[in-house]
C-alpha cells in the first residue's frame, strides 16, 4: 500500500501532504477507533483536503 502511495504522489497531484494522509492515527486513540473510510473525494480548494470526518458518539 505504502509503494502505491509513493507512485500516485510522484504522478499525480495529491492536494494532502504525504505526512497527512494517516494524521488521524495521531489525533485519536487507534483503540477508540471504530471504523476507518478510505475513499476518493474531490478536492476543490487544497485547503479543504486537511479535514477530518464529524465524529459522532450514540
């Protein structure tokens, strides 16, 4: 997964810095991790690339 990473960021834009990509793992606990979505969003500003999903607790 990681080697695929690298190839997309070296021939495509990718609007989050590589570091970024699993900042998620940093901000939270992986053992209160419940569910992790890796999908493809459209981007329009590279501004809007640094968020994270709302998280909701029922």
């Amino acid at each position: 997964m990681l080697k695929n990473i690298d190839r997309k960021y070296e021939s495509k834009i990718c609007y989050q810095t590589k570091t970024d990509i699993f900042r998620l793992f940093t901000l939270i606990e992986p053992k209160n991790i419940k569910v992790v979505i890796i999908g493809k969003d459209p981007y329009p500003y590279h501004e809007s690339s640094k968020r994270i999903c709302d998280i909701s607790q029922s």
